[in-house]
C-alpha cells in the first residue's frame, strides 16, 4: 500500500502536467535558462544586466506595498508619507529601501550600458537591442524623477517648477507641453495625480515590456563573446563565427554562468538594504509652498549634475543648451549602432570609446560634487517690509494702487528689485512692461517660469488683475511698452498705427 508521502508525490506529478500541459511554460523557461553562451562569459562583467532586473523587481514589490497607503493628492501626499515613516510598522524601512533601490538602480544601469559600450556589445546584430537599452536607460530615469515628485515637498515642489520652465522653453509647443505636464497652467492635485500614473502604472508598465523585449532579443542572438583584440565583426561571418565559437566553448547558462549573476544581484540587493537601514528614507523635508522664497532646492543624488548645469549655464546659451544637448546625445546613442555596426570590439582598440567614456564620467562627476553646494540662484537680501517707493504711486488709477498693495502684501519684492531695492532671485520690475506683453504678465504670474513659481493658486482674478495693471505701469524712463510683433504685423498690413500714448511714469526709475 502507497505511503502517504508517495501519494502525495504522485498527486503533486498529476498537478504540475495538468497546468504545464496546458500552459506550456516550463519547457521554454528551462530551455531558455540553460541556454549555451561562450565559456568567456562566465564573467564579473556580465552581471549588471541581471541585478537590474532583480532591482526592477525589487522597486515593483515595494511600491506596491506603498501605494496601499500613499495618497496621490495634493492636501494628503505629504501627511501620508509622513504617516508611512512614523506610524506604520516597517513603513519608513520600505520607503528607505524603494528610495535607495531607485538610485542602485540607475547607478547599475548605467554602468551596464558603459560595459556594453566598452566591449563593443551594440554592434551586429545587436544593434536593436541596444537601442532598447538606451530607452530603458531614459525610461528608468524617468522613474526617478517621478519618484522624487511623489514626495511633493519643497525639494520636489520647486524641482517640478524648474522642470515645467526647461518644458516650456521647447518651440511651439512649450505652453501646451507644460499644460499636459501639470495638468493645467499650476503645480497641484492635477500634476501630483498625472505623475502618480506615470510613476506607478505607464513608466513601470513600459520598463517591464522593454526588459521582456530586452530578454527575448538576448536569447535570440546570444550573449555577446568576450572582446579579444584582433577578432573583427564583419556582418558577413559573425552569425558562424558565434555559432562555431559557442559549440567549441558553450557552457549552459544556468548553473555554470548564472550563479555570478546570482551572486551579484544578492550582494546588490544586500547592499540596498544595508543603506535603507543606515541612512532611511528620503523626505519629505518642509511641505509645499510657493511663498517660502527663501529655498534652495536640491533634486536627488543621480540629478545633481543637472542642477549645477542649469546653475553656471550663462543665460545666454541656457535655453539652447537645455534643448539641444539631451536631443543630440539621446539621438547620437541611438544612432550609434547604425554607423558602427562593425569592426573591432577590444577597447584597448578603440582609444576615441576610451577617450569618450572617461571624459563624460570626469565630467558628471565634477558637476555632481559642485551640486552638492552651487547656489539654485543668486542670494535674496530683500526687505519686505519697505514700502512701494511714492513715486512709483503717483498719478495712478486705484487698480493701479490696489496692484501695488498686492506686490507689497505677496512679497514679491523678496525676488524682485524695484528702485533699487529687493531680491535678485528674479528680474528687476522698474521696466518690466518694456519686456513684456500684458498677456505675458498674466502668464507669468499665474504659471510661472524660469527660477519664478506658478501663483495661480495664491492670487485671485481681482488680485491678478491689479497686480499687473500696475506692474504694466513700470516702463522705467518712459520707455514704450512692450507690444505682441506678431499683433503688430497684422495690423500694420491694414491701417497705420498710432503712437502708443505715454502714461506718467516714476521720476525715480533706474
């Protein structure tokens, strides 16, 4: 008679060839692990690609866990998050250990996609799988950002501001950009909500897809041999070649070259651990608020170099730097496996890859130390408590009067100069409406721009509407006032324009 344990074996064998054979899963899985790859490639150098997918993983399982209690409102973000580090249990260990998994992540992507570089591994017929590392490189970057405005305190606040400005600066459709980007012309509920889809539903969904058409690609052409000086791709031979070399020297992936990988990915996911342990979660520091001017604000470690960038950009060149530079690199690593699909692979035979690997990481490393401690802006030393000069009160309406009482009561002096006096955060206000355009006053305030927070959510249409009535009246020395050239195009073709009338203006302007 069958012992208890053989019945359940049987029972268990009747079970596992019920589902496989109608699943079909563990006959492909097996044979995609155990797939052969060149004897060579049971290297240290080969196991970034795995830990970051087991990092993937990681930040999967933990931020489901956070998202039971985050709320991804505008009033609630940051009490919630708070809630998670000091009244549930373990919650401020897992917001540690999603935090630092999102740095480890990157800083191990990053460095897979220098090994491939180095060792030539984009190049036929690998070019496509290339490409797609370099959108899982932008796509787990993307997850970062979002990530640190999941905080939505100060630092992410005014982060977020400074990312909407670079978005509006993209020709034609910078405003409709920032819209989509915010979710109308402000920072609020709307932005936090479209960044919490993204960070938790669109950009994760895309990574796990491109990190299963990453994987497919890989088992498809084979894990790329070791770099030997000497050995040249040629699109013609190197489908045999490979083929020849991995049934001299194939070895199974799985055990004989996977237990690096394993190996790796546990002292990886250790380390995370040890760090979330160590040093806990990031944030949330001060909550929002658009009127605590005296901030300066600093993205997370990975963004640090940008932040220096924007800070020693004259502004000059700031504007084509920001939208230029990032196009020409993003398009220069996709393009790249297109012109150089052949030839040597051997770093020690590619001196300009060398040449250029060490020059950008010289480079990020210099601007991430001067991020530590660069200024965000010029340094406010502003008193808000004098009064708008009289002069610049004379001869004005009592809109332009009660303007005048809101740039005193919103503090806007703390950023702004006016007759000598004020902030230098922003522009100097004694010819602002030589500048600008009443519509673009009206957008500015309310959107912001620049160094310059969105206000739209701090004043009301009455205040909107006198504070830039009367800033419409500071034209310096009776300077004329700023005029829409596309406007004044259109009616020059059908009547003469009048000379715009002067209205009396400050003796005291600079």
């Amino acid at each position: 008679m069958a012992s208890l344990k053989e019945r359940g074996t049987v029972a268990g064998l009747k079970a596992y060839h019920w589902i496989e054979f109608r699943l079909g899963l563990v006959k492909p899985l097996s044979e995609a692990a155990q797939h052969p790859t060149p004897a060579d490639n049971a290297s240290w150098w080969y196991v970034f690609g795995s830990a970051a997918t087991v990092l993937l993983m990681l930040q999967v399982v933990t931020g489901i866990l956070l998202a039971l209690v985050y709320a991804p409102t505008a009033n609630s973000a940051w009490t919630s998050l708070n809630v998670l580090n000091h009244n549930i249990p373990l919650g401020w260990y897992i917001r540690a250990v999603h935090g630092w998994g999102s740095n480890f992540m990157v800083a191990v992507v990053l460095i897979h996609m220098v090994q491939v570089f180095m060792f030539g591994s984009y190049k036929f017929p690998r070019e496509l799988t290339w490409m797609v590392g370099v959108g899982l490189l932008l796509l787990t970057l993307g997850m970062a950002f979002t990530g640190q405005v999941m905080r939505f305190d100060q630092d992410a606040y005014w982060g977020l501001g400074i990312g909407a400005s670079i978005a509006s600066r993209v020709p034609f459709i910078g405003a409709p950009l920032v819209h989509l980007i915010l979710g109308g012309p402000i920072l609020g509920g709307p932005t936090l909500a479209r960044f919490f889809t993204l960070h938790v539903f669109v950009i994760p969904g895309l990574l796990l897809a491109g990190v299963g058409v990453h994987v497919f690609m890989v088992l498809r052409h084979g894990v790329s041999e070791w770099p030997m000086p000497g050995r040249i791709v040629r699109k013609s031979t190197y489908v045999r070649e490979y083929h020849e070399l991995t049934e001299k020297t194939g070895i199974p992936f799985v055990p004989d070259a996977a237990w690096k990988d394993a190996v790796f990915a546990a002292a990886i996911l250790f380390t995370v651990m040890a760090f979330a342990f160590f040093f806990g979660p990031f944030g949330p520091n001060g909550q929002p608020d658009p009127t605590i001017i005296q901030t300066a604000p600093k993205p997370d470690f990975i963004f640090l170099w940008i932040y220096a960038v924007l800070a020693f950009l004259p502004p000059a060149i700031e504007t084509p730097t920001m939208l230029v530079v990032p196009v020409v690199g993003i398009a220069a690593l996709l393009l790249l496996p297109i012109f150089a699909s052949e030839g040597e692979r051997h770093w020690s035979r590619r001196p300009v890859a060398v040449l250029t690997v060490s020059v950008i990481a010289v480079t990020l490393g210099i601007f991430t130390r001067l991020g530590t401690y660069t200024p965000w802006s010029p340094i406010m030393d502003a008193w808000t408590s004098d009064a708008v000069p009289p002069a610049y009160l004379h001869n004005r309406t009592p809109l332009e009067r009660e303007g005048a009482i809101v740039l005193q009561n919103k503090q806007c002096r703390n950023c702004h100069e006016l007759d000598g006096v004020g902030g230098l955060r922003g522009p100097e206000l004694d010819s602002v409406a030589t500048r600008l355009t009443e519509n673009e006053l009206i957008r500015q305030v309310l959107q912001g721009g620049g160094n310059m927070p969105a206000y739209g959510d701090a004043l009301n249409p009455s205040e909107t509407k006198a504070l830039v009535s009367f800033l419409m009246t500071l034209r310096g020395k009776n300077l004329q006032p700023a005029v829409d050239a596309s406007q004044t195009i259109v009616h020059d073709t059908q009547f003469h324009l009048p000379e715009p009338a002067s209205s009396p203006q400050p003796r005291h302007g600079p």
